[in-house]
C-alpha cells in the first residue's frame, strides 16, 4: 500500500514536472526520458525536484529584477503622464485659445467678404449693363470687341483683380467721352445685296452713322454696319449731303435719339402709295374707278361749259346768232320776233327749258359719285373689321399688332373713299356754278329780249 502510494505521488511529481518544464521551455529545460525502474523513478524525481527549485529561484530572481525595473518603468509612466497631461493643458488652452481668435477671425472674414462681396456684385452688374450697353452702341462699329472684356469680367467666379476695375471705369469714361464726338473712320458695310464693301464712314455721337448721302444702320447681334434697303423721306435724307460736305460752323442733321431703333422703324413704314397697294383691295380698287370716272366727267363738263361761257360771251356781242345756246335764244326770237309777247315768251322759256339739260348734263353724276365714295370706302371698313374680329376669334388677342394692322388695314378704304369724295365735291360745286351761271345768262338774256321786244311794239 506504502509502495503504491509512492508510485502515485512519483507519477503526479513527474507529471507537475513535466508541466513545469513545459511552461520553463524558455529557460533551457529539457524534459528527461522515462524512467524504468523505480530507482530510475526516484532518482528522476528528486533530479526534477532539484531542478524545479532552481527555476523557482531562478524565476523568484527574475521577479525581484523586474520588480525594480517595474518600479522605476512605473515612476518613467507616471512622469510621462505627469508631462503629457501638462502638455495637454497647454495644448487644450491654446485650443480653446485658437478656436477664440479663429471665431474672431471669421467674423472679421464675413465682415469684410460681406463688403467685398457686395463691392464684387456691384462690379459684376455695371460690367454686365455695360457690357450689354456697348453692344448696342454706335460707337461699337467703330471699336469692335471692347465689350468682350466686360462680359469676361460680368462672368468671372474669382473675384476681379484692380486691373480689371480700372479697365471697367476707363472702357466707360471713353463711351461717355465718345458720344460728343463727330469723327470719321474706315469700316466695311453690308450693302443691300448682302456684300461687304469699304466706306469712309461718319460717327455723329452715338445716335447715327452716315456715309455717302445716306444713313446707316448698326446691327448689334451681329456688330455689322448695314445699309438700309429704303432711306427715310428726302426731308431728312437731303440734310446729310450739306452736313458731310460742311468743313466748319454748323449744319443741321436729322439725329435718332433711340440710336437707329427709329430710323429702322421709319423706313419700315410704308408710304400711302404701297399702303392703297397692299390693303385697298376690291373696294379700294372701285373707289379709284369712281373717282377716275368722275374727274373725267368734271374735266368734260368744265372743257364744254367754259367753251359755252366764251361763245355765249362773244354772242351776246354779236347780232347774228351762232351755234351755242345764246345764239339758238336769239335765233328762236328772231324767228318769232313778230309774234305777240305772251307767245314770244312762252317761245324763249321753251328755249330755254331746251338748253338747260345740255348745260347740267353730268353734274348730277359728279354729285351722286361724290356721295357714293365714302360709303363704298365705308362698306370697305366694315368688311376689313370683320375679316380682323375673325383672325382674333381664330388666333386671339396675344400679340395685339394683328387686331391694330388689320385696323389700319380695314381704315385704308375709308380713306380713300373720303379721298375720292372731297375732289368730286369741289369740282361739282364749280362746275354747278358754272352751269347755273350759264343757264342765268340764258334768262337774263332771253328776259331782255322779251323787255326789248315789249318796248317795239309800244312804239
């Protein structure tokens, strides 16, 4: 029982050698072979034995070295963390330091960005009017591309440099500069054919371009200096010659303050001629008919009635009776001279009754066509506005110069219809007083006779 005891506290010795010596790997052990005996058993046992005090005293030295080193190693740590606490404090005041000055800074920053920033938008806008100022202006044929720069810097992201504020404010001293200018300069011109073409043209301002006895246009889409396919009425047109030609004092020129909106808008306009072309039509047409045939009548009536005038004038000096309406009274009263005068009279009134519709032949005619004209140019009107309310009703009233052209349109008849009626209605009145002028001449002249007559037989 003894020796079995024995044996299993030799096997757990050896076992907790084993395991020792197995975690001591690193300190040289080497594990023994097994034991064949009980000898070799005890032997083994006490040599682990052995051995397994030398690693505990071994391993107690170890802990004793580095338990001063720890030590030291902790008092290292504690003063490394005393520092980097210190160095932290410094470092979280001069945080808290810099957040303070870098909160003061940006205020400062969007105070004076806030400034520049309206100073920059400010700078943007005037370059961009400007810029779109240029364009339009006359004084851009003559300097091509200097709006460029403006619209470069209207568009820029960046903010502008000082060169670029100064370019800004010299580009607008010289416009301003340049409209009370009156110069001369070579350019190229778009004639009406479509063909470039080198004239010595001339600047009056900003307001016109003239060149050669006639006005220019400038096209600011395109910056090209165009010729006009009418120029304006010779009221205006004949003042650009003498002004040209005028070397010194001063000469009148017809300016458009609207720098060439105007003058465009002045040839566009149509004249009274092509105005009775384009919209008179059918109506405007039979208008024109009625006043040709009417003034034909009026010439025919007046050729005839002075032609009577001056016959019955040169009759009534005469005795023998002629062939006019004077002379045919005169020859009815020498045929009946010796009738009595009742009779004799009622001879010159029948006479007379004859003569009348040959003297007012066509005169009610002038008056019934002065009379028809403005209704036919009414009848026009009517018809115009109602071709106008009819494109309203399809297109309606978006763009208001369909209901104003087909207005002015449909007035066009109305015109000439008035124009046709006040020439027809002078003329009939000086032909009717020429008429009834004649006509009173015939019974004043035929009343003589019958007195002249009446003063015979009472001799």
């Amino acid at each position: 029982m003894k020796l079995k005891n024995i044996l299993i506290a030799a096997v757990l010795a050896g076992a907790a050698v084993n395991i020792s010596a197995a975690e001591q790997k690193n300190l040289g052990a080497v594990e023994p072979p097994a034991a064949q005996t009980l000898d070799e058993l005890l032997k083994l046992v006490k040599q682990n034995k052995i051995r397994q005090t030398n690693v505990n005293k071994e391993r107690e030295a170890i802990f004793l070295r580095d338990r001063n080193r720890q030590r030291a190693l902790l008092n290292q740590a504690l003063a490394e963390k005393k520092a980097e606490e210190d160095r932290m404090n410094r470092l979280k005041a001069q945080y808290e330091a810099n957040e303070k000055r870098l909160s003061e800074m940006e205020d400062e920053l969007h105070l004076k960005a806030g400034t520049l920033g309206e100073m920059v938008g400010v700078v943007r806008q005037v370059a961009g009017d400007t810029a779109a100022r240029f364009r339009r202006s006359i004084v851009s044929a003559q300097y091509a591309g200097r709006y460029e720069l403006l619209e470069t810097l209207a568009q820029a992201k960046e903010f502008p440099q000082i060169p670029e504020i100064r370019s800004l404010w010299v580009e607008m001293q010289n416009e301003m500069t340049e409209q009370g200018k009156v110069v001369k300069f070579s350019g190229d011109i778009i004639n009406t054919e479509g063909r470039s073409e080198p004239r010595t043209i001339s600047r009056v301002g900003v307001f016109n371009l003239v060149s050669d006895g006639e006005y220019l246009v400038f096209d600011y889409d395109k910056q090209d200096i165009k010729q006009l396919n009418r120029q304006p009425v010779p009221r205006f047109l004949g003042m650009v010659d003498p002004y040209l030609s005028t070397s010194s004092g001063y000469a009148a020129l017809a300016l458009d303050p609207s720098r060439g909106n105007i003058l465009t808008q002045e040839v566009k306009r149509e004249s009274w001629p092509e105005r009775v072309q384009n919209y008179a039509g059918p109506v405007g047409t039979a208008i024109g008919v009625v006043l040709l045939i009417g003034l034909l009548i009026v010439l025919e009536r007046l050729f005839t009635l002075l032609s009577l005038r001056g016959k019955m004038n040169a009759q009534a000096k005469s005795s023998t009776p002629g062939n006019n309406p004077l002379g045919r009274i005169m020859a009815v009263y020498l045929a009946n001279k010796d009738d009595d005068v009742e009779n004799l009279e009622l001879k010159l009134d029948e006479a007379v009754l004859k003569e009348t519709p040959r003297i007012e032949r066509g005169i009610t005619i002038i008056k019934v066509f002065a009379a028809v004209a403005p209704l036919m140019g009414l009848l026009g009107t009517v018809t115009g506005m109602i071709e106008t309310f009819q494109s309203i009703t399809l297109y309606g009233t978006g763009d208001p110069k369909i209901m104003a052209g087909g207005i002015s349109s449909a007035l066009i008849t109305t015109v000439l219809g008035i124009v046709a009626a006040l020439p027809l209605i002078l003329t009939h009145s000086v032909v009717s007083g020429i008429s009834k002028g004649l006509i009173h001449t015939l019974e004043e002249q035929s009343t003589g006779l019958i007195a002249q007559h009446e003063e015979e037989a009472g001799a």
